[in-house]
C-alpha cells in the first residue's frame, strides 16, 4: 500500500482513530496535514503521543505534517484547510472524514424521545463535517487523478439492534453519511475519485476507556457479543483506511466496510 508523494487531509486527527490513520499513512509514504477542533486533544484523556504533536510524529517518521484547528461544522473552516493543504503542499489526492462523535447524552437518545437540539447536533458533527470537507477538496482530487474519500460512519448506522436502540442522532447521522458516500462515489467515479466508507465497531481509543463506564460502551458485555471476542484497537481502523486509500483498492468505491469484529454480520 504505497502512498509515495501523495497528501493527505484526516480530520478529527489529534487523538483516537484520526490520529492513528494519519500515523498509518505517514508511515506509507504520505505527506499529511492534520486537523481538528482542539489539536491538543490527546492530552483531555491520557493519551500518550511520541512527539509533541501529532504532526511532530508525522515529521518523525520522515514525512511532512500539518496541523490545522478549526470547527469544520462550519464550510468556511473547510475551505481554510484545504486551501493551507493546497498552499503547503501543492495537492490533495486523499481525505479521512473522521471528525465526528456520539457526544449527545446516552440516556435521552432513544427515537422517542430524542430531542431537536441533539439531531442537529449530531447531523452537523457526523455528517456536515464530511460534506463540507469532500466539496472543499473535490477540485483538488479530481486534479490528482487517483483521489480517494474515505468516510468514518459507524456500525450505529448501519443496525439499531447495536445499541439496543440507543445513540438515535447519532446513528442517523452515520446511516446518512453512508449514504452520501454512495452518492458521491456515483458522481465523483467518472474523474476517477473513489469514495468509499468503513462503518467501525466499539475501539479502545483513550476517550472510549475513559467514558466507558458512563457511557455504557465497551464494556465486557460488548466484548462478549464480538465474535472476534475483542475490542478493536485504532490500528485496526487504520490499516482499513489505509487499504481503501490506497491503489490496493483501485477498483472499489460507494462501498461501506464494517470493522467491528463481526458484530455487524449482514449486507451494508
């Protein structure tokens, strides 16, 4: 999976799984900028990095790095990083729309009674974010000629049962990005951008380990309903990612892969 010469933008990549797809890119070749709401991130819930900063660990392992903070709830904030991306480095040729998150209060997220403020708060987290982002950079991987999208959805938006019905906002909100991944991968396919999504399970970033009990996620319960009979860690994610950016996966698009260690058992 070679990534010599390309640039890649991952978002929510201060921390967790965004951090661990721009490491995992780095480490095939590609010169990657990083953004997020807070780029100190990591240090909100223990997480321990190799430099102090994540681009500094992009820098460590011989590649360039970037790191851009700002809401990309808001199209402006997307537009700024993908023209910092384009000024820095010249191109853009892959995108990780990992920004996202079930943050909305577990225990009023049931459908019935789920209120308005935390669906617009999750549609504008999961699935704006990604828009904004794949509209800002669509000119510039059409340019590259071997662009690639990569959506972060979830196992939550592909199957209620999941959560036992739980993380409404949430999982429409990824259900929808999985959609917009399909149509995006039909328009996008004729100049050759591939754009596909990975939908993951339960992952032991520092933020999951450190909420879990008050969330009600990760639990050894869950662990008992994995097939795999383990959590998955950001590495797994990663590797996914990675494969999907890759010309490894020249001929696959509008596709959404579960990784979650077999806990989604049925067609996407």
């Amino acid at each position: 999976m070679d990534l010599n010469s390309r640039v890649a933008i991952v978002t929510g990549a201060a921390r967790g799984i965004g951090r661990a797809v721009a490491l995992a890119l780095a480490r095939r070749g590609a010169d990657v900028v990083i953004s997020d709401l807070d780029l100190d991130g990591a240090r909100h819930y223990g997480e321990q990095l190799s430099a102090a900063s994540v681009p500094d660990e992009i820098r460590a392992l011989g590649r360039r790095g970037l790191g851009v903070q700002g809401d990309l709830c808001d199209a402006a904030a997307a537009r700024d990083l993908v023209a910092r991306t384009l000024e820095a480095f010249g191109r853009v040729d892959i995108l990780v729309n990992n920004a996202g998150g079930a943050l909305t209060p577990v225990e009023r997220s049931l459908a019935s009674v789920v209120p308005e403020e935390d669906l617009q708060a999750m549609w504008q987290l999961n699935l704006m974010t990604a828009v904004h982002c794949s509209q800002a950079a669509m000119p510039a991987l059409r340019d590259s000629g071997r662009g690639s999208i990569v959506n972060i959805a979830s196992r939550a938006g592909l199957d209620p049962a999941q959560r036992q019905g739980r993380l409404t906002a949430y999982g429409l909100a990824k259900g929808a990005l999985v959609q917009y991944t399909r149509f995006l991968a039909h328009e996008a396919g004729p100049a050759g951008v591939r754009v596909n999504a990975i939908a993951p399970g339960a992952i032991a970033t520092a933020r999951l380990q450190a909420t879990a009990a008050a969330r009600n996620i990760g639990t050894a319960g869950d662990v008992a309903n994995i097939p795999l009979r383990r959590l998955g860690t950001a590495e797994d994610i990663a590797n996914v990612v990675a494969f999907l950016a890759s010309d490894d996966a020249a001929y696959v698009t509008g596709q959404c892969l579960s990784v979650c260690g077999g806990t989604v058992l049925t067609p996407n």
